[in-house]
C-alpha cells in the first residue's frame, strides 16, 4: 500500500532553503574563521584552537538539552519552528561579532571576545536553531519517501550555498575594502541573508498534530500517549539506541573531515601557490554533492533503502580520496580535482538521506521503548556540527602551531609544509575508511522491519 503523501513540492523547497540560513553560518565560519583570526587579527593558530576546544565543554548538554525541550514544547507554531525562528536572530548577531574582533584591543582581549561569541553561537543559539529544523523531518511528514525528498532538497541548498561562499567570500572581502572592515561587513550581510531565509523556511512547513504522529502502523504496542520523560531519561534513552550512536559518530566524524577539508585556503596558499583555487576546489566538491543529490530519492528506491546506497557510496568516496593523496604528490592540479569530485560524488548519497535514517532511527526508538524523542533523536546533528566542525577547526589550530606556521610569513618552514599535506591529504582518507566501516554496521531499516513483524 501506497504511503500516504503529507508536503507539496513547494513545501520540500521551503523546508530545504533553511539550510541556505545553516550555511551562511556554518560554511562562513568553518572555511574562513581560522585565517581570519590568524592572518587578519594576528592571533595565535594554537591559542584559538585551544579556545574553540574549550567551548565544546559548554556545548556537552545543550544539545540534548534542547532537543528534549523541543519535544515538550507546544504552540500555535507546533514544537520544532518556534525554536528554529527565534533562536536564528541570536545567530545573525553572534555570527557578526566573531568577525568583528576589535582590532585596537589587546590580544587577551581579542581571545575572550571571540571565545565568548563563538561559544554563545555554537553553544546555545545555533544549537536551538539546528536541532529544530533538522526534527522537522520527522514533524512534518511520516511518509519515508518525503523525508528523503526533504534530505535531499535541504543539502541541494546546503551544498550549493557552501559553493557559493567558499566561492566568493575571499573576492567580496576584498572588493569591501579588504582587512578587518572587509570581513565585518560581509559577516552583517550574510547574517541579514540568513535571518530573512530562515523565517520563509518555517513558514514554509507546518508540523503535523500529535496524534497523527503517535497513530497506526508506528504504534509499538497500541501506544497512545508516549511517556514523558527528563533529561537524564532522554539520555539514557539515546545510549540506549545504537544507530543513533554510529550516527552520531559518523557525522562528528563527517564535520571533523570537512574541516580538515576548508583548511585547503591554507593548503592552497602555501602548496599550491594561489589561494584562489580553493574555489575552485569548492566546484569540485559541491557540484558532485549536488548531482549526487538529485539522484538519491530515485537510487534508494531502486535499492529497496538506503543501507546498500550509502555504503557503496562511500566506499567510492573513500577510493576517491585514496587517489587525491596519490594525485597530490605528483602535484596534479587537474588530476586532485577529478578524483575530489568523485569522492564528493560518493559521499552524496548519505547526505542526501541522513536525516531519513535518522528518522527511521527515532522509529527504533519508539518501537523498542515505546517513547518518542524526534527532537531529542535529531541532537544528533548539531552535535555533529558542533563537536565534529569545532574540533576539527581546534584540531587545524594546534597542527599548524605545532608545524610552525606563521600568519604573517611570506613563506613557511617545511616542517609547516609537511603538515599541510597531511591535513589536506592524509586525514580525510583515514577519516573516510572509518566512516565507511561504520556504515557497513548501520541498518536501521532492517531493524525496524524485523521489530515491525514481531509486534
């Protein structure tokens, strides 16, 4: 029997377009954060990684903090859009003040104002907001279907707003006069973009009722009311599921693998010799992710699921990687972009249907300990972000400091050099042979299936 089909296509985009608002932050902040406090504002690499570590202690409870409030909140709005609204206005002005460190303040001043917006940013407001949009999918619509045409439609937008930042950022600094000036003023400009597309994203959708979520076939055991639960519950209940944990530790692997991956500015401009192929690069990352996502609603029905899709895509994600090493030590240029894009290409497909088994993660939840936590299952994805893109950037921090690297030198020791191909080269393939080693462990369909036919 034909699923039953809740959203219109112009609800799949609006909903997809949030993540223009996520990107404006995220990509902006992980491509372009640690060269502009390094080069611009003169701070030390090691320092700042150190600091950005430092935040994700405060980050440890918010997320599952946050997600557990989403669920018990109810307003006209529903549970997850209000929280996605108001919480992006934080964001605007936190994303504006980490690019506006003030230049004429001493460097311990420098540190604590950066350490203070950064943290607010990650640890309280793009948390809210993150966490939230990401559990509309399961709010919104239970056809699984929908939920991947969502997935896929949201990274579209997530991807190619990614491009378009890392394509145009270092060009639109300058043309802003260049220097701190430059940098702040194109931070207020993406805020003010973000802020307006993420109030016609929640717009877009409407959560659908709580007895229409809790009725029929997702019923474990005739349930119909789930538990309520507290915090600690919601943490047990989340070690409890296994899937959530592989995913959890797939995505912060996948965000400490993009950040390793945005250290390429550095790579570009001392390796290679001109910066401005890092948008280049860009191209050769995105557009593969975005193709790939076109196709991935199409290839996960022919494959019955998204188990199968997902992990023979990254297994050629990880071959693709495999050949860029190989690639970047004959120095071919042309040859480092072919194979980035096919890695790009195979990894398509799981950021296309993440948020589907993440979904269908929740459901192993529900039918197992008959209790819906949608908003707290999808902590798992600022988790991610935070923990994966925080870490990565720190981890970025303490390499070059350790390799010697100087933001004010023309030129850098070998041993600086050295560092930037491991960083640029090595850490993503060993970061993708783990991430598929994962995948081969992680269906969650079947589980479900199986769980289904027992009750």
């Amino acid at each position: 029997m034909e699923e039953k089909r809740y959203l219109k296509w112009y609800n799949k985009v609006g909903y997809g377009s949030g993540d223009i608002a996520g990107n404006v932050v995220y990509a902006f902040l992980s491509s372009f954060v640690m060269i502009y406090l390094t080069n611009t504002v003169g701070l030390n690499p090691g320092i700042v990684g150190s600091l950005i570590a430092a935040s994700k202690f405060f980050d440890g409870v918010t997320d599952i903090f946050f997600g557990a409030m989403i669920d018990k909140t109810k307003t006209r709005l529903g549970k997850a859009r209000p929280w996605m609204l108001y919480a992006y206005i934080g964001c605007a002005v936190t994303l504006a003040a980490i690019f506006a460190v003030p230049v004429n303040m001493g460097k311990t001043s420098q540190y604590i104002w950066f350490f203070i917006a950064y943290t607010l940013l990650n640890a309280v407001f793009y948390t809210a907001n993150n966490i939230a949009y990401s559990a509309l999918t399961a709010l919104v619509t239970k056809n699984s279907k929908e939920r991947v045409q969502m997935g896929s439609c949201r990274f579209i937008f997530a991807f190619s707003t990614s491009l378009l930042i890392q394509s145009v950022t270092v060009g639109a600094v300058a043309a802003l006069g260049g220097g701190a000036s430059g940098w702040r003023t194109l931070a207020v400009i993406y805020a003010v973009i973000g802020l307006v597309v993420n109030t016609i994203s929640v717009l877009s959708v409407k959560e659908l009722p709580e007895e229409e979520l809790n009725e029929s076939g997702e019923d474990a055991g005739n349930e119909t009311e789930t538990e309520k639960y507290g915090l600690v519950e919601a943490v047990k209940l989340l070690a409890a599921n296994k899937f959530y944990l592989m995913i959890c530790g797939v995505y912060i692997l996948q965000q400490v693998y993009t950040a390793m991956i945005n250290m390429g500015i550095y790579y570009m401009t001392y390796v290679l010799k001109n910066e401005n192929l890092y948008g280049v690069f860009s191209w050769a990352v995105n557009i593969p992710l975005i193709i790939a996502l076109v196709f991935t609603p199409t290839l996960v029905a022919k494959w019955n699921g998204m188990y199968k899709l997902n992990l023979r895509g990254y297994m050629l994600g990880t071959l693709g990687r495999g050949l860029v090493v190989v690639a970047g030590y004959l120095g071919s240029v042309p040859l480092m972009l072919l194979f980035t894009a096919a890695a790009a290409f195979g990894q398509g497909p799981w950021q296309g249907d993440m948020n589907a088994v993440i979904a269908s993660c929740s459901e192993y939840t529900y039918l197992t300990k008959h209790k819906r936590v949608d908003g707290t299952m999808y902590s798992c994805t600022s988790l991610g972000v935070k923990l994966g893109g925080g870490l990565g950037t720190a981890a970025a921090g303490w390499l070059l400091a350790a390799s010697g690297f100087d933001g004010t030198a023309a030129v850098q020791t070998e041993s600086c050099m050295q560092m930037l191909y491991f960083m640029y080269l090595w850490l993503p393939l060993i970061i993708s042979l783990i991430i598929t080693f994962v995948l081969s462990r992680m269906n969650v369909e079947k589980a479900n299936d199986e769980l289904k036919k027992r009750i």
